[in-house]
C-alpha cells in the first residue's frame, strides 16, 4: 500500500506535466520547442525517478553500520 | 516552429540592382541581416577584384581610427558609448572621412612629437638646474681649474667610479650627489645623480669627455666662479618657466583636439566598417559591361523573400533612382546553406551542435531534444542539489547582468555569459537528480523516514544481542529478517540509510550502473527513432531502420528486461545470478551452469532473441545495396535501348554505374560494422555517467570529512575562530574543485556523449553554415 502512493502521485505529477500542460501551451513561434522540453523532461525526469525506487524495491543486501551508528539508530528512530 | 527542427527552406535569388542605388540597397540588407552573398567571381585573386581598392582605403582608415583611439585611451578621455546615429555611408563620405582622418592624424602625430621635444628640452634644463645648485660645495672645495659636470643614470654610478679609477689611478678627483626629485617634477621616475670630475690635464679631460659619452651621462658646460654660476641659474630659472608653459598649453590643445575626435569616434568607427563590408560585398558581385547595373546571387530563406524585397525598395528609393531593383528566384542543383532560425534562448544549444559538424540541408536538428537530454545527462554526473543550488545561482546571476558583464570583454567571461541559459539548466536539473541520489554536499535529507530498521535486528526478534554489538566493528542489517526492511523502498530517492552506511558503495554503484545502461539504451534507441524522420520513402525505412530497431531491441532491450526483472522480483541473494554472467552467457550460447535462471522459459526466449539478432546483421548488410544493384540493373538496360546514338555518354554512364555500386556495397558494409559493433560500445561507453556520478561524490565526501568536519569537531572556544577559517578553505574547495573543475568535466562526457553515441545514430552533420551579411553581428562580434 506504502508503495503505490508515492508510485501514483509521481506518476500523475510527470504525467500532467508531459501531457496534460502541453495543449495549454499558447500558439506563438515557440510552441514546439517548448512542448518538446516538457515532454523530455517528464520522461526524463520520470525514468530516473523510477529507476532509483525500482532499485530498492526488493534489496539483496542491507547497510553495514559501525556499532555506534547502530546504537544510536536503536535508541532515536522508530 | 517548423524551422527549429529542421534547417530552413532556402532558395538562390538572383538580385538586379543599380549601380548607384548598390550601396543604399546593401546597406539596408545588412540590416535586415538575412541574406548570404554567394561569390559570383570566385577565380580572380584578391587583388583582382573591382573595389580593391575601395577596400583598402577602408583598411587604412581603421589603422587610423586604431591609432585615434589609442591615443585617447592613453590620455584617459572617456570614449561616450551610445551613439544612435544609423546613417547610410555613401561613396563621397568615404573621401570625406578619408581626408578629415589624414589631417587628424597629421596633426596628432605633430603634437606628439612637438611635445617630446619640449620634454626633453625640460628635463635636460631641470638637470642643468640641479647641476648648478648642487655643484656650489663642489666648487668651495676643490680648487682645480680643469673639470668635467654633467649627470649621470644612478645606477651606472659605481661602474663609472670604478673605471675612472682604473683608468686613471687616482689622478682626478670625484664628486657627486643624488638629485633628489621635487614633487611636480615627475618627467623623468629614473634616479640621477649629479657629478663632478676635477683633473689635471686637458687629454684626461677628453678621455673622460668620451668615457662619459659611453655611459650616456649628459655634460653640461658649467661656469667656474660663483657669480657666473649664479647668473646661470637665473638664466635656466626663466628658461624653465617658459618652457612649462608651452608644455601646458600643448598638453591643453592635445586634449581638445583629443576629445573632438572621441566624440565621434565610435560613430566613424561604425561607419567605417559598414563601408568596408559594403565594398566586399559588392567585389562579390558582378558588374555588367554598360557600369551601370550589378548583378547579385544571394541565399536567402524562402519565409523572408518578401522582406527582402521590401528592403531593397527601400534601399533604392532613397537613393533617388528610378529603377526598383529586381527579385529573380532561381532553381538550382547546388546544395544551400543551413540556417536555423534561434532565439537567444536557444543559440547556446545550437551552437555547441553545430560545433560538432554543421547539419546538412534540411536534415533533422539535434538542438531541441539537446536542450533538455544534454543538461539532463550532466546533472545524472554531477548529481549534487546542493552544488546544483550555487550553480543554479551564477547562472541567474549571470543572465540577469548580463549586459555588465558583456561589457568587460573578457574572452572567458563571454564564453560564460553565452552559454548562461545552458548553465542554468544545468543547475535546475542538478538539484533534482542531487534530490534523487540524495546528495547535498555530500549529506543526506531523511524526509520520509528511511525503509531500514535497527531495532528488529536484535533479540527477541533477530539474531543481535548486545554483546554483538562489543564484539564487532561494523554488523550487516539483513533483509531477510523480518521488520529489518519495511517492504515499501524510500518514496523520492535513495535511502538515507545508505549514506552513514560503510557498505554504501556497493548498493550505489549497482544502482548507478544499471541506471547508466538504462539511460544510454533508452538515448541511443531515441536517436534510432530520430532518424526515422530522415527517411523520405517507406523503403528505406524497411531497408534500415527496422534492422537496427530490432538489432538493439533484441539484445539491449532485452538486457533492460532481465535488469528491471531482478529488481522487481523477490529472491533470495543466494540464488540470484548475476545480470552480466546471464547476458555473457547468452551470447556464447552457454546453458550448461545450473542456477542461471530467472524465470522459467529464459532459454528459448534468449535463444530466439540472439538469432533474430544475428539475422538482423546480413539484413542490414545486403538489404538496400542489392535492391540498388537491381534498379541500376533496370537502368542501365533502359539506357542502353535510347542511348545507343549517344555512344560516349553510355560509356561513361556503365563506368560510373559500376563504379558506385562498389562504393554502395562498401559504405553499407562500413554502416553495418558501425552500427552492430557501435551498440555495444556504445552501450558500454554510457557507464561514464556512472563514473562521474561516483568520483563528485567521493570528491564532496572528502571535502566534508578532511575539512568542514575537522573544524566541526573542534571543542575548545577557539573552535569558531576556526571553523570560520575552515569555512572559508572549504568553500573555496568546492567552487574550484567541485563546481568548476567537476562541472567542467561532466560537460565534457555529456557532450561527447551527445556528439558521438547520440548523434552518430541519425545526424551527417556535413553542411555549411548560413553566415548572412549582418551589421548587427559585425558589431557584436568586435
């Protein structure tokens, strides 16, 4: 359940911003260029976005802490 | 707009003009900027062409103007920048200003040389001065009648000394003393000193005269007795009043004249130049035999014809004459400049394009996918949102002062300031991949809270007690415990876990390695698309483009597929095979290892994948020559039936026929290696973003823990003495070492990136570029 909401808000916020907010883009000499950035930088923005949350998804190892850092993360976080 | 996709639909005008309304005319199209005059004389020598002369005359008054403006620049009169006077040079105001140059020049150069002659003439009567005034003890004490005075450099002083002695064993006597300067005498910064020799004999006299004119001493003929001497002074005193007075008024008219000129020099100097370009434009041209009418082939962008031709109207009404100038649109089979239309937003992109090789006409431009995917890749090598931040500022900063900072004529800086929207860019992408990699000088953010727990880790849950924790060092969280791991990964980035954890750089470089390969497939596979617009005909689309998309598809699509397969399936780390044994394996055919499954049906899908693969190759490789060969083949039987009258040119079409076949078979062969081989070095060559994204965090790491974090730790009161010295080392670590030298390199790899693995997909890039006749450019660029 934790993993889908950051899954869909990320989803839909590249998804408006590289195919929603290009039809209100107004006509002018522009107009392409801007709607091509749009679109590059959803998809960009959004493959790396994905892949650095896919990456995590199912770890095949864990972080090594020094017996301090584990002592103080036993006591300070949940 | 179409035109920034592609290059410009351009078409070769001829132009008819009149002579005497050419220089209006050419004057108005340098304004408009948007024509290219094509060479219409192109084997006559320089020295050959009509207005040869014309255009050495401008020559010669920018030598002119050059030395004008030095000239005023020495003596610090203030040059007024603006000047909005937009006149049309015509050919009377080039002897206008010729002649008016020639006496400015004249009579500067006589001023100056006037004024050093007062100079000098000033500073050997200070001399004399100070000869007589401190020559008085001299005289008291020494009672010798033969003597040599002058002065002499100090410095030379010594070595003068020490000859005389040589020379002469002690057989004169010496005196000098430092003339010390008083305040307005500042002619002459070098230190004299004034001297006196008293000798016996009238021969060592002029053996002294002489040594004296070796060591450039300046003698002075100074009179024996006191009165003369005294009468002397006077005499000198008077001299050097009047002669201070000359100079003034010299100095004055000097500067009037000065600032006469500099008021108008920027206003000729614009002139100046328009004339000269006028000229070589018109050398271009050709000029019929009556005199009275030029000819002109210009380049010119088929969506501005109609300005043009407003222009040139203009042009010839003002000038007076009768005859508007004609417009004649040619066909033509010459290949025409590329021009893309940009905006000053987009020139820095299209400009670190186009220094890669010029696209040909018509052709496909990288520029608008470049402006998001080039910063986009630097910010994935440089990936720190808080260097992201500072550059993000210079480059606000820079485009918001941008005319300041134009104004210093720095080659560097302008280079800078050209490229402040790039840099911007750079920035904004470099705060949201620093966000993503979790980076801000080298610290994590935890907003979420991070996936990891401590506490299941211990008893009764784990296998920790609190003895593991005295017995070793450093203690592995596992996974596989239950609670250790949330199950739900960080939602906006890396973990921060990650960044106090000592195993950090072996989940960061997995991670950053197979993103790389994502990245660089998913880029290559969009230049690929690219060039799907570059094919005019359905033919060679089947012919090359669905070869190569399969090509890469089958084997590095396919890589991509088993990457995000292992990442989203559940495993144990035991049994999970390695990605590049898995993929080494399916090339060489090699099941026999057990455990190297994925998933169930891996082996007939690699199987097939490999084989359609390698099908490809032979596609790619016979596919188009062959198709060609036939339709020459057709060709050449159609040829022969019509030609056969035309006997030499059926031969010569058989040779070149065959000829091309065999440069066909061999550039397809050479397309072919490139491609194949090319995908997978290619490939490789993207882990650079790996690398880079790995050394800036190093770099940044070590600038936290060997400078900032010393000052940090430091207890004592002086610790903020400290840290303020720390602070200021620190910052200066970053900007240089972080900011320029790592933002320089990621430009570097990002470009090259651009320029070879992207481009070399889809892009030729051997046209030539569209360089119109622009007063606006001549001016920006000076």
């Amino acid at each position: 359940m934790a993993f889908s909401i950051p899954m869909v808000i990320v989803t839909l916020f590249w998804g408006f911003v590289g195919g929603v907010v290009p039809w209100f883009i107004p006509k002018g000499p522009n107009r392409g260029v801007v709607i091509t950035m749009l679109v590059l930088t959803a998809v960009c923005c959004y493959l790396f976005w994905l892949i650095a949350i896919l990456s995590q998804l199912n770890p095949l190892f864990g972080p090594a802490l020094s017996n301090d850092t584990i002592w103080y993360l036993q006591f300070h976080w949940r | 707009m179409d035109s920034f996709f592609r290059s410009e639909e351009m078409c070769l005008v001829q132009l008819f003009f009149q002579t005497e309304s050419a220089h209006n005319c050419i004057n108005e199209l340098g304004h408009l900027g948007l024509v290219q005059f094509k060479d219409l004389n192109p084997g006559t020598v320089a020295f050959q062409r009509r207005f040869v002369k014309e255009v050495k005359k401008c020559e010669e008054m920018e030598r002119i103007l050059r030395f004008l403006e030095n000239e005023v620049v020495k003596s610090n009169i203030p040059i007024p920048a603006d000047f909005t006077s937009e006149t049309i040079p015509v050919p009377r105001d080039v002897l206008d200003l010729e002649s008016r140059f020639d006496k400015l020049e004249q009579e500067l150069k006589e001023i100056n040389s006037n004024r050093d002659t007062l100079r000098q003439n000033f500073t050997q009567l200070m001399e004399i001065n100070h000869l007589l005034q401190m020559t008085d003890d001299f005289f008291e004490e020494v009672a010798i009648r033969l003597f040599v005075a002058g002065v002499i450099k100090h410095e030379r002083f010594p070595a003068f000394e020490k000859i005389l002695w040589r020379l002469f064993h002690g057989n004169f006597v010496l005196r000098h003393a430092e003339i010390k300067p008083h305040e307005e005498e500042n002619m002459d910064p070098v230190k004299k000193d004034v001297f006196v020799v008293f000798v016996q004999g009238d021969q060592i006299r002029g053996k002294i005269r002489k040594l004296c004119d070796g060591f450039h001493a300046s003698m002075y003929p100074c009179p024996n007795n006191a009165y003369a001497r005294k009468e002397m002074r006077t005499n000198v005193n008077t001299r050097i009043e009047d002669l201070r007075l000359v100079l003034k008024r010299t100095e004055e008219f000097r500067e009037t004249t000065l600032t006469a000129a500099a008021a108008n020099l920027q206003e000729w100097a614009s002139k100046v130049k328009k004339m000269k370009a006028i000229y070589y434009t018109l050398n271009l041209c050709n000029i019929d035999i009556t005199q009275k009418l030029i000819v002109a082939e210009i380049w010119c962008p088929v969506s501005d014809l109609n300005s043009v031709h407003t222009a040139l109207i203009h042009g010839s009404e003002q000038s007076g004459s009768s005859l508007s100038p004609v417009v004649n649109r040619i066909q033509t089979q010459q290949t025409p400049p590329t021009f893309n239309r940009v905006t000053s937003f987009t020139s820095g992109f299209q400009s670190i394009i186009d220094a890669y090789g010029v696209g040909n006409y018509q052709e496909i431009n990288p520029a608008p996918y470049t402006m998001v995917t080039f910063p986009f890749l630097f910010a994935v090598m440089f990936g720190d949102c808080g260097h992201g931040l500072v550059m993000t500022l210079l480059a606000l900063w820079l485009i918001l002062h941008q005319e300041h900072f134009r104004k210093l004529k720095n080659e560097l800086i302008d280079m800078l300031v050209d490229g402040r929207y790039i840099i911007f860019l750079m920035g904004l992408f470099s705060i949201y991949t620093g966000l993503i990699y979790n980076d801000c000088f080298s610290k994590s953010f935890n907003v979420f809270g991070s996936s990891w727990s401590v506490r299941p880790m211990f008893h009764p849950h784990g296998p920790w007690t609190n003895d593991t924790l005295h017995d070793s060092g450093h203690l592995h969280l596992d996974p596989l415990v239950s609670g250790v791991y949330s199950g739900n990964p960080y939602p906006f980035g890396v973990d921060p876990i990650w960044n106090i954890a000592s195993n950090k750089l072996s989940f960061l470089n997995s991670y950053k390695m197979k993103m790389s390969v994502i990245m660089g497939v998913a880029h290559m596979l969009f230049g690929v698309t690219l060039s799907l617009v570059n094919y005019i005909n359905l033919k060679d689309v089947a012919l090359q483009f669905i070869p190569e998309v399969i090509f890469m598809l089958s084997l590095f699509g396919y890589l991509i597929f088993l990457i995000l397969y292992k990442w989203c399936v559940v495993m144990k780390s035991e049994s999970a095979p390695s990605i590049l044994l898995l993929f080494i394996n399916m090339m060489l055919f090699d099941y026999s290892s057990e455990g190297t499954v994925l998933y169930r049906t891996q082996k007939p899908v690699q199987i097939f994948l490999v084989v359609v693969a390698v099908l490809m190759v032979p596609w790619l490789l016979f596919a188009k020559p062959l198709l060609l060969y036939r339709k020459h083949k057709q060709l050449k039987f159609l040829s022969l039936l019509f030609c056969l009258s035309l006997f030499f040119g059926v031969k010569k079409a058989f040779v070149s026929l065959q000829v091309s076949m065999a440069d066909i078979f061999v550039y397809q062969g050479i397309h072919t290696i490139e491609y194949c081989l090319g995908c997978i070095s290619n490939t490789a060559s993207y882990l650079r973003l790996w690398a880079l994204s790995l050394a800036h965090a190093e770099l940044s790491e070590v600038l936290w823990k060997m400078v900032l974090q010393v000052a940090l730790r430091v207890t004592s009161g002086m610790g903020s003495v400290l840290l303020a010295v720390t602070f200021a080392a620190f910052a200066v670590l970053t900007v240089t070492i972080l900011l320029v030298m790592e933002g320089l390199s990621a430009f570097l790899h990002a470009l090259r990136l651009h320029w070879v693995e992207f481009q070399n997909k889809f892009y030729k890039g051997s046209g030539y570029k569209f360089t119109p006749l622009s007063f606006d450019r001549m001016r920006d660029m000076q």
